[in-house]
C-alpha cells in the first residue's frame, strides 16, 4: 500500500471526477426520463385525436 502523506488530505481530484461523472448521469437520467415522457404523452393522446377526427368527419363538420 503506498504510503500517504500530507498532500493527499487536500487532494480532492477523485471527489471532483466522481462529482463531475454524477452530474452526466444526472443529466443523462433527466433527459431520458423526459423523452419517455414525451412518447407516453404521445401515445395517449395520439389514438384520442384520431378518434375525435373521426367523430368530426362522420358528423360532417369538414374543417
């Protein structure tokens, strides 16, 4: 094991690297979750529209 010495108590470069790999993760997890959200939203409403055209179009209301 090597030896430590009065220098590595203020080293906080693997501190900062993990930080910095966390906050990419974070980001990464955000905009994913934000897409998968956006393709639920979309297949939700997706088949309402259609049906709300087709009840306009077999009403005859032609926009």
């Amino acid at each position: 094991m090597p030896e430590r010495t009065e220098r590595d108590w203020d080293d906080d470069t693997e501190y900062h690297a993990a930080l910095a790999r966390a906050e990419r993760l974070t980001r990464f997890s955000m905009k994913t979750m934000s897409g998968v959200t956006v393709l639920i939203i979309l297949a939700v409403l997706s088949p309402l529209l259609l049906m709300a055209l087709f009840i306009l179009i077999l009403l005859g209301m032609n926009f």
